[in-house]
C-alpha cells in the first residue's frame, strides 16, 4: 500500500487559463514546486521512509504532527536583517512555509515512526506493523 499526497489546494476547472505565465515571470507559485520540498517515499519489506530535501534548515525549523493516520510535516522560518548607514537603511526579511500530509496506510506502526535530519534532508522512517511485513516463504505440508 502506497502513502497518499495531501494538498489543501481546491482542483478550479480554469486554473490553466488564469495562472498562465504571459509576463515572463514565475506564475503558479502556489503549486508543488515552487517553496514546497521534494520529497521521496521509498517502500521496503520493514518500513516506509520519506525523504524531504530541505537545505538551510535546522531541525528545530520543522514540525512534524500525526492526526488520525495523517502525517503532516510543516515547517516556517522568518530572517530579518536591519543596517543604518550614512544616509540609507537597509531592511531585508524573508518569510518561508511550507506543508506537506500523508494518508499513513493501516500497516504503519505509529508508536515507532522515527525523524532526523542531516545534510538538508529530513528523513522520517514510519515502521510497518508486525503482522504487515513480509513474511518469508514456506512450504506447507501435507498430512
């Protein structure tokens, strides 16, 4: 079973027609894509693992919620830098967010879901239950 992209985006029938780039600049900047992480999901026979690429953060940068089997991983960070000199300030901000959730399959054991961070990717392992993970072969006998 496959982990399941949420998106708080409404799908708007004319959303093509009105979000089209005709000035050169970047249009659809509310899409996947644009401030929001790659992210990788890779399924194996014990587990689940989410790779989130996000570089210049530090870990104290996300939060990471488990709701009634959705998994949400947000993050939200504002830099401000002020200088006076002579005659001019310089005021410079940024402002960045973003969320991504995942419908967790029955098969994960949600007491172990485990997160680190390192070199700009958040991985998040979301153990399988017992009963979910492969079992080997065996041959059955006849009696």
């Amino acid at each position: 079973m496959s982990l399941i992209k949420r998106t708080d985006r409404l799908p708007l029938i004319f959303d093509d027609i009105f979000n089209t780039d005709w000035f050169g600049g970047i249009a659809n900047e509310h899409k996947i894509g644009f401030n929001t992480p790659a992210v990788n999901v890779k399924e194996s026979d014990n587990d689940f693992i989410i790779e989130l690429a996000a570089p210049g953060l530090v870990k104290e940068d996300f939060n990471i919620e488990l709701d009634n089997d959705v998994l949400t991983i947000s993050s939200e960070t504002k830099n401000e830098a002020k200088e006076e000199k002579d005659n001019y300030t310089r005021k410079e901000f940024s402002y960045q967010t973003f969320k991504r959730s995942f419908n967790l399959p029955d098969t994960v054991n949600i007491a172990d879901i485990l997160a680190s961070y390192d070199n700009g990717v958040l991985l998040v392992k979301l153990p399988k239950k017992e009963e979910a993970k492969v079992q080997p072969k065996r041959l059955i006998e006849i009696s």
